[in-house]
DNA sequence: ATCCGCCATGTTGACGATAACATGTTGACG
DNA sequence: CGTCAACATGTTATCGTCAACATGGCGGAT
C-alpha cells in the first residue's frame, strides 16, 4: 500500500454495507424501565413533571443498555440536527484553520458541532458543498466566503440560516470580517511613519477578498500620499511565492508590505540571499500574525488578525439566528499591528 | 459586541425552534412526476430498470421543486449516513490539522464527509466526544489519539469501524501512523554523521505518544552511541516554548533535536540571542516540515512527515472497514529527511 | 390460445424519535 | 363526599426515506 490510491474505492453505486446490528431504542429502554417510550423521550428531554423515581429508573435502564439517542431519528422527527455546516477554502490555511477550531470550540458549548465541507469558489463546487450540507439538515451554515462570487451562489440559500465569515469587508447583516481596510492602513502607516517612502506589495491569491482588499487599500494609500506604483508583485499565499517574490523586489525599495506572514517570511529569505538586510536596508510587514512570526528572523512586524474572536462572533451570531433571535450586529473585528524587528526607520 | 460571549447563549432547555418549513419530499416530487415515491427513490439511487422516460419526467420534477434529499430520513432507513466522525485535539496543530484536509478531501471522493469534534485524552472528554458522534450514526470514526490512554477509552467501541490516526506506533490492525522511531534516527543519524557528540533534545507535550517515542528514541540512541545524557529540556510544542529551551541550551552542545518545527524556530531565535550561531556552533533538526522551514533563516533542516498519506490511508482504511472488506494493512507511513541549512560539520 | 415470467411500477410497513392528544390518579376544596 | 384541576404517564400519528412484497401488462414458449 505504498501511495493509497482511492481510485479503486469508488464503487459505481455503494458496496452493500456489512450489517451491523443497531443498538437498542428506546422502546427497550422503556420496556426495561416499565414505562412508556414516550416517558423516556421526556427524561431525555429534560421535561419537567417526571417523578424522580420514575427518572431514575430511566437512566438507570439507558445505563444499563448503553442506550444512545439516534439523532437521525430526532433530527427527522423536529426538523434540527443540532449541526452547523461549515463550508471552507480547499486550502489549510492559517486564518481559515484557525477560525475553524474557533468555531468548533465555540459551537461544542452550546450543543452544536460542525459538519465540514470545503469548496473552492466556482458556483459547482459550491453548489455541490450546499447540496450536500442541506441535504444534512444542518441547522445553520457558516461560509467562509474568499471569493466575491460565492456570496451570490450562497445567497439563494432560504432554508437556513447563513452566515458568511469574510476575510474581507460585509455583507449584509449576516456576516463577520476583520477589517482588512483598517490593517493594511495600520501596516503602512507605520511603514510611512518611519519615513518610508519607496513601497512594494506582494499580493495573496488574486481575486480573494482578502488579497483585493489589502492590495487595493495600498494602492489607495500610495496615491494619497502621492507615492510613486511600482509594480505589485503577485503571489499565492505560500512561503514560495513570497520567495520569489522577495526575488523581484525592486532596487530602492525601502518598505514591503506582504499579503500574509509565511509569505513576508519567505520575501526575507529572498532578501537575505541577495545581500539585503531587513530591516536595515527593507522593512517588512506581514499579516496574519502567526505563532511563528515572533520567532521569525527578524521577529516579524505583522498585522494580527483575531481569529478566535471571528469563530465566537460566527457561532454567536449563528446561534442567535437559529433560536430567532434577532442577530447582535458588531462591527467589523479589529486588527492590531504588532511591531518586531522586521520594520526600522529608513536609512538617510 | 465587543469580544462575543457565549456564556449568555447557553439555555436551559433549547429555545423553541423558529419553524421554518420543511422543503418539498418525494411524496411531492413523485405527485408532479405523475409516479409513485418509490419509483423516485429508485431513480434516486441509480436503481436498474426504470425506463428513461420516467426517470427524466422524475428528474424534471426534482428540478423544478428543488428537491433535495433528506439524510436524516435516509440514514434512519438504512442505518447509514455517509459520515464519518473525526475526534481531533483540540490545539490546532500542524500534523492534525494537515491530516484533518487529507481525509477531508480523501473522503470526499468517496462521497463521505467528516463531522469533526475535538476532544482531549481524559476519558470524559472522549466519552463526550464518542457519544457525540455515535449517536449521530457516523459510518466510522477516525481518532487521532495523541495519548495511550484513549486507545482504551475508544476499543469499547465496537458499534462501527474505528480508526486510529496515530502519531505514533500502530495499535492493532485498524491504525495509521508516521514511523516516528524512524524519523528520529534519521535526524539523529544525520547529526551523528556531520561529527556531532553532544547532542540535547527538547521534547513535546509530555505524555503525548508523539512526543514521548521521539524523546525516547533520542535516549536510545544517546546510549547505543556512548553519549552523554545531558538533561532533556521539556518543550509543549509552541514556538514560545522552544525559545524558552533554546535559551537553556547547556554550553558544550553541538547537537539539537527538536521535537517539532516550530520549537525549532524558536529555539534557534533564542540561540542566536545568546550569541550562537546556527550551525555555527550549533546544529538544529526539527520535525514535522512545515512550509515555512524550507525559508526559516537559516534552512530547516527536518524530517518531514506526510501527513497527505496518512489522510489517505485512512480514508482508505476507513471506507474498506465500512463496506466490511479486509484492510489492505500497511506498514507505518515513512518519514525522510530534509537537509537545509540548520546542520553542519560539526567545529573541529 | 394459455400460461409463465419478466419488466416497470405501485403499496405497505419499518426505522426511532417527537408532538399532540388521551387517560388515569391524586389531592384540594366547597 | 363529589368534582375538578393538576399531575404523571400512556397512545397514536407523523417525519421522509428505503426495503420487501404485490401488481399489472406484455411477449414468448408451449
């Protein structure tokens, strides 16, 4: 089994399924306890007016049997699954990740989990993540959204609530995002608060919100202060591009602003190699704050982005709409610029 | 909603369900086909002997209503529900995380999708967790068992198939796991290589299987050799506890292993804080390869770890267990080495 | 022509829970 | 001492699907 191949384990129509016994319901539990099904619904269920002998008969019985709820069953009977899908970028990467086991975490303490899907952005293979989240009843759907045409694919979606999670500005009611606007302003502010003046941007994938904002806000920054274009340079994300990007980096440039860490982390290596040092001869911000940008050669100066703060706001947010609750519209979370040893004052 | 909270959130009882109502049902879809519910489901499930007009006035009507199919009823019919449930840590670290899109993406070719939940290793957090996904119906899980003693906790399941990811040993036939004694020697071997003799190591969270089969491979190997056991510096993963151990280094060291990439990053910050230089004067091997390594300064030298196999052979694992094959068992997954430019000759 | 059997489809009964309504048993009160 | 409300519990219908069996029509073999 060197290099699993999965080609061969796509049967045309299911293997049929090796049998297995189901557990036992709750009729035998209510055999077992002398009581009627429904009585053991009602334990179950917290309702009130259940003498406690009666319940403690019950949860002895569902000990006894190792006894578990079928929520296939329940979720046919009232309709919710106590499940949010969630549907995320293809991709593993930092902010997504993190805000996933935000959402995990966040969505575990009041009785949800989260049934994951990932789609890239074309309306196909979102369409096929709706289809197969809807057709799981889930309660609520959590999108993160990078591209702007999925927020139009998603849109359409009335059966449950949607929430979108943006890297980017909002969307309606229904959405949580950093503020791309106010961090990538942050970074060079400070970059031109150094005396910067010469900047170049690596870019994130091109296209998603979040690279679109943050390279459109630095081309709106360079024109209000009257700074001259050079030329943007594209990468995708990863530390590679920035490598190579960091390759291109035009002679004279004093300031560089990249998209995300693992990519500023990569433009420096790139650097270095070429005999620039950083920050004495470039400054470089990233963005995203990773844990290990602190320890980053030099320490990296980046924007931090609180993606703990995205899944509690989106499962909050989520909840209240699943319960009908009029949802408890923030603002846009708030990044932080945390300063190291990547930027310094520009060399008179 | 400066910072959300969810304490708030939690209910008594679930709030009364704003009812939304429930999309069309093959009832509906076979009454505007002009056929019975049944010929639906048969065309549904790709059943032979439906003749093609019927099957496309069926598929007609499910356009036009936008029918889509209810799982929940499905699963309760048939005991199945293409799900398989994950239990992950419940830090997001590199290896779960990148073998987390490995099934991901592996599963959905075979049309399952994961329904993930984290959970720690005491046994009542895992209890939580397998009752979670038990009573959900998975079709499997997959546990990633960071620590012994959840292998016990989990081999009482015997409702559906179970696999362990491990970072470790295999446990029983139904396993997958990164060769970690392996690794260990490799990185080892190559610091032995290079001329080194002092060797030092700073471990992972202790207790985790991980962890623990690397640092005791490290001793093992220090004794094979004749090595002195200098004291072994406790570590959690974290690019902040690396630096904190790369800070107590004992003088003499030519030699580090460490128990993960970003420890690496961080020790080496703070070995070149204390005016040592990597590899210089001393030599570093990290484990695991995350991206970034390759332009960490200097190089990362590491032992990658395929995390894409892993999820692979799980998946593989998992579905051939679903439909009652024999595993095609393999042996554990293999690490390599990647050289950069943390290690060199050592000083004569 | 008759019967058999196959093909395409319809009918009925699980699956395991909840919801709505029905019933029997208390105890308080006039 | 009878009546009624409140309480504790039981009974029946329902959710949407699949599985098993039933049916009707049509053609070929006898």
């Amino acid at each position: 089994m060197r290099s699993a191949t999965l080609a061969a384990m796509t049967p045309e129509r299911p293997a049929p399924l090796a049998k297995q016994g189901r557990g036992p319901s709750m009729h035998d539990v209510a055999a077992r306890a002398g009581v009627s099904h429904q009585t053991v619904s009602r334990v179950l269920n917290d309702f009130p007016g259940i003498r406690p002998e009666t319940r403690e008969r019950v949860l002895t019985a569902i000990r006894e049997l190792g006894y578990r709820r079928n929520m296939a069953a329940r979720a046919l009977a009232t309709g919710r699954s106590e499940v949010i899908g969630v549907i995320m970028p293809e991709v593993p990467h930092f902010g997504p990740t993190s805000t996933l086991y935000a959402i995990e975490h966040a969505a575990k303490q009041v009785g949800f989990k989260p049934l994951i899907t990932t789609a890239s952005w074309d309306s196909e293979s979102m369409g096929e993540a709706l289809d197969f989240l809807l057709g799981r009843a889930v309660d609520a759907l959590v999108v993160m959204a990078q591209h702007p045409d999925v927020l139009a694919a998603v849109d359409a979606i009335t059966d449950v609530p949607v929430l979108f999670v943006l890297t980017g500005n909002s969307h309606g009611a229904r959405s949580v995002a950093v503020d791309q606007v106010k961090g990538t302003r942050l970074a060079l502010d400070h970059l031109y608060s150094l005396g910067h003046r010469r900047f170049q941007h690596v870019t994130g994938i091109a296209g998603l919100t979040e690279a679109q904002l943050r390279r459109d806000t630095f081309l709106a920054f360079l024109d209000e202060h009257g700074l001259e274009r050079l030329p943007v340079l594209e990468g995708d994300w990863s530390a590679d591009a920035g490598y190579r990007a960091g390759l291109q980096v035009a002679d004279g440039v004093t300031a560089l602003f990249v998209a995300n860490d693992p990519m500023a982390i990569g433009a420096i290596h790139a650097l270095e190699e070429r005999g620039l040092s950083v920050p004495r001869d470039v400054s470089v911000v990233g963005f995203d704050d990773v844990p290990e940008s602190a320890y980053a050669h030099p320490g990296l100066t980046t924007v931090h982005q609180d993606f703990t703060e995205v899944g509690l706001r989106a499962v909050s947010l989520v909840f209240a709409a699943i319960n009908g609750k009029e949802p408890d519209v923030g603002e846009a979370v708030e990044p932080w610029l945390v300063v190291r040893d990547s930027t310094g004052p520009v060399r008179s």
